[in-house]
C-alpha cells in the first residue's frame, strides 16, 4: 500500500489507517480481536488508531501487538478519564500518557492527541504543555490534536502541535478550504476520520437518532449523482484529498477491511468526479461545520 511522509514527523503513515474503535466493544470475543488487529498488520496497514475512550481497545492492542510493536505506527488521544485527576488538567495528560504506555505495552507512543479538547483550555496551555513535556521525556513522538472547527483552528494557528484528525469526507469538507492548507504549510500529519461518513446512503429515510443523521441530511441536499459506488467515492475522496496523510476506516470485518484496501489502491477518483463532490458541497453549504 501507499505510504507517505506524516508532515515532518520523521516516520510514514499508510494511506489507509485503522480506527480501532470496534474493537473495544464487546461485540468481539477476544480471539477475534486478536485475529483482526494481526489481520490489519498483515495486510499492509501500519497506521493503527485508538484513544482512551475506546473501552477496551488500548487493552487488545497491548495485548495482541505489542510484540510487533515495530511494524506500525501507534495513535492514541488522552485529557479524561484517569482515576484521582480532573479531567483536562496537566496532572491527566501526564497521567493519561503513562497509562496509555502501560496499557499498550509500550515505550513509547508515535501521536498522542488531545481528544477534542475546549477551546478555553486549549487557550490557557497547561495540557499542551504536558503533552509537550511527554515528547520531551521520550514518551511521545508527535504532539497532536483530535476535533473540529475552531479549536481545530486554533490547534493549527498555535504552532504547538505536529499533526491533527479531523473529519474529512463528501458531507464534511470545510477543512479542505482551511485548516488542512494551512496544516500542510506547517509541516503537519493529517490523519482524516470518518471518510465514509458513517455511511449515510445505506439509509433510504432520515436515520433518526442514528450517528450519522446530520450527514445523511446533507447528502441528500447535495443530491449528487456520480455513476459509482458511494463507499468507493467516499473513501477515494478522503483518502486522496490535498493535505491528508492517511485515512481511518473503522471495521471488526477483515472481509470489509481488504476491500477498503482494494479501494484505495485505486488511487484518485477522476478529476470531474472529485470536483463535482467540491462543488455539491460549496453549492449547498448551510454553515456546515464539522461535526465532533
């Protein structure tokens, strides 16, 4: 599979990554997430994708992989969730990284994010600069942060971080315009999530109450004819766009992860289809910002 430079981080990421939310369910028996995250190394990818709110998903990935720790590049997200801290304070991000290298099995992590963190506390400095402190220490490679629109911007314009995940998809393009250029200027990875867009067209009704409501609402005002198969668009789109390092999908069927991976390795949609997507989304655009 492709790979590419992640910004100036000093490593390369695969065009396609794995957001290993699903694991972290109980929808899968152990065997099977053993089975699934070595699938995900063997088949290429080597970009793998996780965050302290992913239930057991740090636990698997130190459970199943870690002994192939070398093969691929580790990302996590921290600020919450750490037993005798307050959330978004310096003592939680400097607790959160030490865990996460515990948990994982690790000694050291490549992107840590801060996982969607207020804009307010982005602005007064104390977890950026315990994140900053974790790189310092070895810990951490790559400062990063994880979320959308103005705490994205500010994320980018700061100059303390080296890479960002934000929303990149056919519903979901604001980025494109802004943040990613400005990103790509400063030498930053790019990890896009959500390229399928939590998948609005397998819906023929509003979906309401599901994940991907908002979006299967702005598809349907875009009302964009294409000639091909949504999913394959959806992740060409994302994947090849100006600015993106590499893309998540996230998956617990190793039959959907090798298509994604044929998908990709399709390259760029056709240059009208991918301007025709830009311009559904500019032609319609109702201050959609993106979603968290």
């Amino acid at each position: 599979m492709e790979e590419r430079s992640f910004g100036s981080c000093g490593f390369k990421t695969t065009a396609l990554g794995f957001g290993a939310g699903h694991i972290g369910g109980n929808e899968l028996t152990e065997s099977e997430a053993s089975v699934l995250l070595n699938s995900v190394l063997d088949l290429g990818i080597n970009l793998i994708d996780t965050a302290r709110g992913y239930g057991l998903s740090e636990e698997r990935i130190g459970k199943y992989i870690s002994q192939r720790r070398n093969e691929f590049i580790l990302s996590t997200k921290v600020g919450y969730g750490i037993p005798g801290y307050n959330d978004w304070t310096y003592g939680c991000i400097t607790a959160g990284v030490d865990e996460a290298l515990r948990i994982m099995k690790t000694d050291y992590i490549d992107i840590v994010h801060l996982h969607s963190c207020p804009l307010g506390t982005l602005r007064h400095g104390e977890v950026i600069d315990a994140l900053q402190n974790a790189v310092l220490s070895g810990k951490v490679r790559a400062a990063a942060y994880s979320g959308e629109n103005e705490e994205l911007k500010f994320a980018v314009e700061s100059g303390r971080f080296r890479s960002v995940q934000t929303s990149v998809n056919i519903t979901d393009q604001r980025g494109l315009e802004t943040v990613l250029p400005a990103a790509k200027e400063k030498g930053m990875g790019v990890i896009a999530k959500r390229p399928l867009a939590n998948v609005p067209w397998r819906f023929s009704e509003r979906p309401y109450g599901e994940y991907c409501e908002q979006y299967w609402l702005r598809w349907k005002k875009m009302n964009l004819e294409i000639g091909m198969d949504w999913n394959e668009a959806a992740l060409r789109f994302a994947a090849f766009s100006n600015g993106v390092n590499t893309c998540i999908v996230g998956t617990s069927s190793i039959d959907h992860l090798k298509k994604d991976i044929a998908v990709v390795e399709e390259g760029p949609l056709p240059e009208e289809i991918y301007k025709s997507i830009r311009n559904a989304f500019k032609k319609n655009d109702e201050d959609w910002i993106g979603l968290v």
